[in-house]
C-alpha cells in the first residue's frame, strides 16, 4: 500500500536530513564527526532500517484494517534496528533514540492516514499516545536488551526505583515478575529523557519541532536553514538529556541561552547569524557537549513535516 511506503519512505529520509542539516551545533553533520561516530554511519543506518520500519508500518497497517486492535512489537521494533544498524558500520550508537520514537511515530502515522484521511498532528498525537500505553512487558525487555546492545556511556545505575536496572542481569525476569511495560518504562525515565518523555505525551515537542520547521521554512525559503533554526529552537527551550547527564544543569542552562541568542541573529540577520552559529558549534564540539536528544526530536519532526507536504 502507498501509505505504508510513504511513512517508511519519510522514516528513512527524516534520519538523512536531520544528520545532514549543518552546523546543527555540538551534532555530527557534514563537517563534524565524532571519535567513535560519523556522519557516513548515519547514512549506512538510515538504510539499515528500510526492512524493521516496513515491517513495523505493515503491521501497523493490517491492525488497522482490524480496528487497531493488534499488537505492534514495538520494542523488536527498536531492538531490531539497534542490532541490523550496528552489522554496517564500525562505531558508536547511531539510532537507539530515533528507533524508540518512530516506534510510536511510524504507526501513529499509519493509523492517522488509515482512519482520519490525514497525517494531522492532533490525530497523529492522539494515536501515538495510545499506542505507547498500549505496550507490553516483551516490548520493555525488548528495549532493555536494544539499551544493552549499545551500551550508552552515559547511562547510570538505576537504585531504588520501580523498574530494574538496564543492566542487572536478571532484568528480564524482574521486568515478568512486576510486569512492567514499556510505557511503564517510558514513563518512570520521562522526567529526565526527552525521548521517553516524547513518547508518553503523543510527541508534544516533536509536534512543536515540526510546526517550527513549517514556520522557518516559511520564513527563510531554504530547508537547511528551517531545520537548523527549529533545532535551536528546541534547543533553547528544553533540556536535553545527554547534556543534562554528562554535564550537568549549569551547563545545560549555559546552552539554553546561547542558543536563544544564535536563533534570534540568524532570525535578524542570516550572514551574521550563520557565523555565530558556525562558533557555537565549534564551541560545543570542542567541548563535547552533544545535544543529542534534541537531535533524536529533530527527526521525527522533520518526519511529520515530509508526510505533511513540506518537501526539501
């Protein structure tokens, strides 16, 4: 079916044009990599993905032909993904956050084309939330061996909380014996994750990115510049986890501000601000700050950018 062929179609290029965006500050894009990641394992992995996100939209699809009523294999989904991508390159993690949102985008968009004709935000949130809380137990020990197979740095030990540690090696049985699902999951780390919390209140930020896509893009004429504008955007508004864990609050705060202030130049002054924003990178990439979940949120909305017409 041609709707399942354009949300893997707008899947995969979200993740090429969200890479190749630049500068996208303290991000890999064309001119910055990283020591263990770069911008080609980005490309290698967008590919990677064409046979889990057929797979995902076509049960999404079947199920809605059911009255969405089947069960997706959302966590396989991100595990898959995960394990497939890593076969193709020598490197860091490349898509463990973009995997786990378009788990819940991917057929939020199918039900939404499916049963209102439209792949309207409202109706695209709408479904997204119920398809999160719809997850099961196997999805969250699926999404817990996807965490393992990546191994984040930046990850620190859960204690005293109501889910397992990810890397307690009986995870999977303690998951079975409370019977946690992944929203579950999602919802416990939302208060600090980005994606996790993206994923429990039907892609608020990711909604709001794509409107600022529209917005920027309205305003400049030129893709490059909306979706680096909606990115900073984001990024002067909200925290973003792995700045938050590998650096701290005073840092993140640091970055909030800085990026109001390069978006707000670039708005007043394209040439100035494209060279404020070239520093700011440098600034970041010199000082390994990674504002990597907003990259994550970044491709999902230039998703539902894609599937609403806005085109490169």
């Amino acid at each position: 079916m041609l709707i399942i062929h354009d949300v893997v179609t707008a899947a995969i290029s979200s993740i090429l044009l969200e890479v190749s965006a630049t500068p996208k500050p303290g991000n890999i894009h064309r001119y910055h990599d990283f020591s263990d990641t770069m911008f080609e394992h980005f490309m290698v992995t967008a590919a990677s993905m064409h046979k889990s996100l057929l797979d995902l939209a076509s049960k999404a699809y079947e199920s809605a032909k059911q009255g969405a009523k089947r069960k997706l294999g959302i966590g396989k989904f991100i595990y898959d993904s995960v394990c497939y991508a890593r076969k193709w390159y020598v490197g860091g993690n490349t898509n463990l956050g973009t995997s786990t949102i378009l788990s819940v985008e991917v057929p939020a968009t199918i039900y939404s084309k499916v049963f209102s004709g439209t792949y309207s935000p409202q109706e695209v949130s709408k479904w997204a939330k119920r398809i999160a809380k719809e997850t099961t137990v196997e999805d969250a020990i699926y999404f817990y061996k996807a965490i393992r197979e990546v191994t984040p740095s930046y990850l620190s030990k859960v204690r005293k909380a109501p889910i397992p540690d990810v890397f307690d090696p009986l995870f999977e049985e303690k998951l079975r014996k409370i019977g946690k699902s992944l929203w579950d999951i999602w919802e416990y780390s939302s208060s600090w994750d980005l994606v996790s919390k993206n994923c429990v209140t039907g892609l608020k930020t990711i909604i709001e990115g794509y409107n600022a896509i529209e917005n920027y893009f309205e305003l400049f004429k030129n893709w490059n510049l909306a979706v680096i504008s909606a990115y900073l955007e984001l990024l002067s508004k909200y925290t973003d986890s792995l700045i938050l864990r590998k650096h701290g609050l005073k840092i993140q705060e640091k970055v909030n501000e800085e990026a109001k202030v390069v978006l707000e130049t670039l708005i007043n002054d394209v040439k100035k601000g494209m060279k404020e924003l070239k520093l700011f990178d440098d600034k970041l990439y010199s000082k390994n700050i990674n504002p990597g979940s907003i990259a994550d949120i970044i491709a999902g909305s230039i998703m539902l950018a894609l599937l609403n017409g806005l085109k490169p």
